[in-house]
C-alpha cells in the first residue's frame, strides 16, 4: 500500500507538472514546425530564444504598453546583431558595446536574469547560418516569431483567466464567508500604502526612491558583470570569425550558455555543460545512426526539445537533452561522430574562454555575486 500511495503521488506530481509546462511545449512545438514549414531549418536556432522568452513571461501579467515595448527591443537588438554578422569589424564593436549595454542596463539584483532573453537574442541571432540571409528575411522571422510570442501569451492568458473562473464558480459558497475578512485585509492594505507613500514624499522629495535604495556597490557589480560578459563573448566571436566553419558557431552558444551573474551558479553550468555534452554525443551516436531522412532529423529533435525545455535548466540531464537536440538538427548536414567531436571540441574551447576571462582578467573574492 505504501508503495502504491508512493506511485500514485508522483504520478500526480509529475502530471501537475507537465500540465503547468504544457503552454511552453505548446509554443515550442507550433514555432519549431510552423519556422521549419515557412521559412528554412537554419533558422530553428531562433526557436530556443523565443521559447525561453515564453517560458520566463507566459505566467506574468504584462500590459500591452510593456509586451510593445519588449517587442520593439527585441527587433531593434535582431537588427544590431545583422549588423554584427556581417563583418568582423562590426562584430567586435557592437559585441563589446551592445552586450555591455543590455547587461549594465537590465541586470539588478532583485531580478538578475533580466537581461538573458535580450541577451540570447543578440547572440543567436548572430549565429544565423542561411546563404544569402539579408535583413529582410532575417526581420520576417523575427516578426513572425514576435506575433506567436505575443498570441501565445494572449492566448495562455485567456485560458488561464477561464480557469481562474472556473474555480471561483466551485468555490463561490465559500466567497461570503471570507468577504468580510477580505475588506477588513484590503483596508488594512490602504492604511499600509498609504503610509509608505508619506515616508516616501517626506525623505525622498527629490531623489528618486530606486535610486537610493541603489547602493554604489551595486552599481559597481553591475559595471564589472557587464564588462565581463562583453569581454567574454567578444572573445568567443573573434574566435569564430578567426576560426571560421559551419559548425563555429557553437562556440559562441556554448560561452553564452555557460555565463551566469552568480558564480557558483556558473562553476555548476560548467560541470554540467561538460559531462552533458559527453553523455549527449554519446547517446546521439545511437540515435542518429536511425535517422535516414532529414524529416526523421527534425522529427527526433522536436521530441527531444520537449524534454529541454521541461526539465529543469542547467543539470546534466537537461544538457544531455540539449546536446542530442543539436546534434539532431546539425547531422542534417554532417556526419554523427563528426558533429559530436566538434561539439565536445567547442565545449570545451567555450569553458577555456570563460575561466581566462573569469580568473585572468576579474579576480574577485568569493563572496561576491559574479
């Protein structure tokens, strides 16, 4: 019997799981195949940005003023990262100065990863590898991953509201009963408020509240984590452009998945990344000697890419899934043992890069967040 209550509770969790995640897979799955149909493969690298986007906003209440305002950044940074691609002179520029920006201007401490889908989008779209890719085209798939990201989240907030009302309508025998300690709390709410708003105009009359509450060694932090990631991956784009190659790329992928603001959480993404990416290309080995076709290629890697985004990120089994989704999609174009030798190879260029980076250049003490 316990046994049995032991299944059945983990069925039950992982379900509950599963349905909480189902919007993300949803979007996953609908902009992996409707990009693959409408516009070309090499562009399913852009998938990965928008489906993290997703999965950071779809559970926030945002206005339309903010999702615009999210949108047009988002094009504006597709746009300097075509510009970034197009020579090695522009790379090194905007790389050290648009990373810099994006990072000293949405890193805080209250939300740190602020930055990363502005970020991702920046460095992805770089990464682009289409023959004869111009603006044009690379803007109509921004646009037309903009409009599903934006439908998407109109749509989850629809369904979500739906729910929402229907709970109520089975709890509304229980509403009367806590009406009058609801007011009594809204009440108590105002007086708060309305307190905190007379402290506020008292002291801080001329300075803005968040920039007192700003110390100067958060501004300091802030500085050196946005000197850092832009020294860190201007290095890994002058090495893809020293380099060259079709698969380079993921050399630049790789440094920008491995940097992270707090510096434990960074030496985890490092551990993992490497014995992932080994236990990935190993698997992948016997998973691509199955696929004859590129459609069995795409097929296998949207599967896959269900499990990379509903495990949690950074452990070994989600860049295991990771690493397998990738080489899916590039031994479209190579062969198995070959894509896997390049990508534990680029892995570990990634994690040599950022180390110099981190320990030659920012030495800093352990009790620091970066």
């Amino acid at each position: 019997m316990i046994v049995i209550y032991f299944f059945s509770t983990k069925s039950q969790q992982f379900f509950a799981y599963v349905w909480a995640i189902f919007p993300v897979i949803a979007f996953f799955l609908v902009s992996f195949y409707t990009l693959d149909f409408l516009f070309s493969p090499s562009y399913l690298i852009m998938v990965p940005v928008f489906t993290i986007m997703f999965k950071i906003n779809y559970k926030k209440d945002y206005s339309f003023v903010a999702l615009l305002k999210m949108s047009i950044r988002q094009f504006v940074i597709s746009f300097l990262a075509f510009i970034a691609s197009s020579s090695f002179s522009w790379s090194i520029i905007l790389n050290s100065s648009v990373t810099f920006l994006i990072v000293y201007l949405f890193y805080s401490s209250a939300t740190p990863m602020r930055y990363h889908s502005y970020l991702m989008m920046f460095t992805f779209c770089q990464l682009i590898q289409v023959k004869g890719n111009t603006f044009l085209m690379q803007s109509q798939v921004v646009a037309f991953l903009i409009g599903l990201f934006l439908l998407a989240l109109t749509l989850n907030a629809w369904w979500q509201t739906g729910l929402s009302q229907l709970t109520s309508l089975k709890s509304r025998g229980h509403v009367r009963f806590f009406k009058s300690i609801q007011l009594n709390m809204k009440q108590q709410k105002l007086a708060v408020v309305n307190f905190w708003h007379d402290l506020q105009q008292t002291f801080f009359g001329i300075t803005s509240f968040k920039q007192f509450l700003e110390s100067p060694d958060e501004r300091v932090q802030r500085f050196r984590l946005a000197i850092r990631m832009s020294f860190t991956i201007t290095l890994s784009f002058i090495l893809m452009w020293s380099v060259g190659g079709i698969k380079i790329i993921w050399i630049p992928m790789n440094v920008f998945l491995l940097l992270h603001p707090v510096k434990a959480e960074m030496n985890t993404r490092i551990k993992t990344r490497f014995w992932g990416t080994l236990l990935g290309c190993f698997l992948s080995l016997f998973v691509v000697n199955w696929l004859q076709l590129p459609l069995t290629h795409l097929v296998v890697s949207s599967l896959i890419g269900i499990f990379v985004y509903s495990l949690k990120p950074g452990t070994v089994l989600q860049v295991t899934m990771a690493t397998i989704f990738g080489l899916c999609l590039a031994t479209i174009s190579l062969r198995g043992m070959y894509a896997a030798e390049l990508r534990v190879s680029f892995v570990l260029l990634a994690i040599f890069v950022v180390c110099l980076i981190d320990l030659g250049l920012f030495v800093y003490q352990r009790i620091l967040r970066f």
